[in-house]
C-alpha cells in the first residue's frame, strides 16, 4: 500500500504545484515543456525502452493522439487548478473514468452490470453538484468548462492508453516512451510558437517548475504501476484506493490549506463521488 499512498501523494501534488505556480511569473507551457524533458529521461532510466521492437505495425495513430492530447490537457488542468480549484478539478479528472466506462460499453462492447449503471448515474449527479455555483461575477460562469474539459480530455487519454494495452507486440513502457516524445515535440512547437508570435521569454523559475512536476508525474506512473503489480490479485483495490485518495486528499487540502469555497450543495456532490467510485468498485469485484 506504500506505493500506493505515493502515487497518491504524487498525483494530489500536481494540482498543488499548478496552484503555487501562479503566484510566480511563470510559464505553464513552459512548465509542461520541461516537464516532458524530466519524463522521458526518467521513462529511459527506469524502465529502458526497446525501441527496436517498434514497426510499421505500431499504433502510430493512438501515439500521435496522445502527443497532442497529454501536452493540451495538461494546461487545461492548470487553468481549471487556477480558475476553480484543486477540489473540483482533482475530482473531475478522477472522473474521467466514467468516459472509460462508457467508452468500454460502446467500443470494446463489454458488458456494463447494473450496478455499475447505477454507479455511473450516481457519479453523474455528483459531477453536477461539484461544479455547481451560483456565479456573482460574471466573467466566472464559464469556469465550469474547465473541468469539463479536463473530464473529457483525460477519458480520452485513458482509452488511448487501453488501445496502447492492447497492443501486445510492444511493451507497455516502450509505449509510454515513445508518447513521451511525442508530447515533447507537440510542446515544445507550442512554446516556439508563444516565444515568437507572444514574445515570451524562456524562464528560469518556469524550469524549475518544469523539473518538479516531471519528478511528480513520473511518480505518479512509476508507484501506480508498482501498486498493481504489488497488488495484482486486488486490481480493484488499487483501482478504489487511488480514487478515493485523489478526491479525499485533493478535498483536504483544497479546503484546509487554500481554503477554497465550496457549497453545501458541492459537499453533497464530494459525498455522491467517493459513493459512486464505492458503487463503480463494488461493481468489478462482485457479477450481479
């Protein structure tokens, strides 16, 4: 459960980072470039790559939609930490699984028990309930897309990686190199492009921004990993136990340290997650 609790921390620490960062003069594109640079290093240190093993037969097309999609995401998620918060934005990617489900049902045609139907209805009302603010500022009532966007976005990550998965022929680390290095790329164009068409300048402090959230994302990956592979005969364990850890600790801190504002009605909409995850677990350990 070590491993666990450290991907925990890792992932929870993310949106901590993105919060801080803005009270420097930073970079986020900058961060994100950086951050893939740390990425693959650590990528081909820890598990090295055989890229040999690549070919024609790859999943060329899933590699370059994750190249765009990881980079775009991810300043997404940094605006939706800057504009709404850790709590909703931590909980709306923790959320992304209810795109995975759907996606399973319709793409991979697997078999959705009513329970976890159930589970996935009562994860939709607590999505509503979590974003849900009476705005007194209008330039704030299209906050609520961030989030959404996040939502969408990291669903879609989730079934790129799958399809990846699926893929027997290539190691899955070998894999997540090579989407490294795609999202590298991608990021690094976007930063040449701000540097010359917005005048930006490169920045030390959004360097070590960068280095840091590297080091956090990696982690994030290296102990989830190490956690299914220490608890293989409890998939759903670690499954439940990270998103339960997410949203309860990203809650906590969010609340207590930041001291952001959440509603009654958005303390209802936390309660119907952490049920909804309970459901969706409950769901894959038990055939109703």
């Amino acid at each position: 459960m070590l491993f666990l609790l450290f991907s925990i921390l890792c992932s929870v620490s993310v949106g901590i980072l993105f919060k801080i960062a803005k009270r420097y003069p930073v970079s986020f594109q900058q961060i994100i470039n950086y951050n893939y640079v740390i990425a693959i290093l650590l990528c081909y240190s820890a598990y090295q790559p055989d890229i040999k093993v690549v070919n024609s037969n790859a999943p060329w097309i899933v590699y370059g939609a994750l190249s765009v999609l990881l980079p775009t995401v991810f300043l997404v998620l940094a605006a939706s930490v800057q504009h709404i918060g850790i709590v909703k934005t931590d909980i709306a990617q923790r959320f992304s699984l209810i795109i995975s489900i759907m996606a399973a049902f319709l793409v991979f045609h697997e078999t959705i028990s009513p329970i976890k139907w159930l589970g996935l209805a009562i994860g939709l009302i607590a999505i509503f309930l979590i974003l849900y603010r009476k705005e007194s500022n209008p330039n704030d009532q299209n906050n609520w897309k961030y989030p959404v966007v996040v939502l969408l976005g990291f669903g879609i990550i989730d079934i790129c990686f799958k399809l990846i998965a699926t893929h027997n022929e290539i190691p899955y680390t070998t894999s997540l190199f090579l989407v490294f290095c795609g999202a590298l790329v991608i990021a690094t164009v976007i930063t040449v492009f701000r540097l010359i068409s917005k005048k930006e300048k490169l920045n030390g402090v959004s360097l070590l921004f960068g280095v840091i959230l590297g080091l956090l994302n990696f982690g994030n990956i290296l102990f989830y990993l190490k956690a299914h592979k220490a608890l293989s005969d409890n998939p759903s364990t670690v499954f439940a136990s990270m998103n339960f850890g997410v949203i309860i600790l990203g809650t906590l801190i969010g609340i207590l340290v930041f001291k952001e504002k959440v509603s009654r009605l958005n303390y209802l909409g936390i309660f119907l997650a952490v049920l909804a995850i309970i459901v969706i677990t409950i769901s894959q350990l038990y055939t109703f």
